[in-house]
C-alpha cells in the first residue's frame, strides 16, 4: 500500500490547489514513517490527532513538520482534518 494515501489524495485535490502542497507534504511524510503496512485508516488516524502527528514528527526528526505543528493553529487543523475525510473511500 506504498503511497497508496499520496496518490489518491494527489487525485482529489486536483480541483483544490490550496490545501495541495501542505497536504501532500504531511501525508508523504505520514506514510514514510508508518511504513508500507499503513493503511488509509492508519493515515487518517494520524491526520484527525494532533499529538499523533507530533510525535510522528519528532520521530522522523522532521523540523519543518514540527514548526508548523508547534503552534497551535485552526487553518492547519482544518487542512488536516480535510484531509483525512479526502482520504475516506
């Protein structure tokens, strides 16, 4: 399932270009972590909680991730959280 949440998010946003490039770049890094087992629902998961996110973010030693998650922020959630309901089947 290797990319698998990229390539179907990539397809649905196609008509969105704002939430593209952040979103894109949270879920490649998502997968990357998780690893080829991850499934759209472990994808999902992540996106809809923060402190998942976080913590996935400091084990990747991701800085550009954690600065963009270390301040709390509504926009952010809510590219997010539409996201992750993008990526429902």
């Amino acid at each position: 399932m290797e990319k698998q949440a990229s390539k179907l998010l990539a397809q649905r946003l196609a008509h969105q270009p704002t939430f593209s490039l952040v979103a894109l770049q949270v879920v490649a890094e998502v997968e990357k972590e998780l690893g080829r087992q991850a499934t759209l629902g472990n994808v999902r998961e992540v996106l809809t909680h923060r402190n998942k996110l976080v913590q996935l973010a400091n084990t990747s030693h991701n800085p550009e991730l954690l600065c963009a998650l270390s301040a709390p922020s509504e926009k952010l959630d809510k590219v997010l959280a539409t996201c992750a309901e993008l990526l429902t089947c």
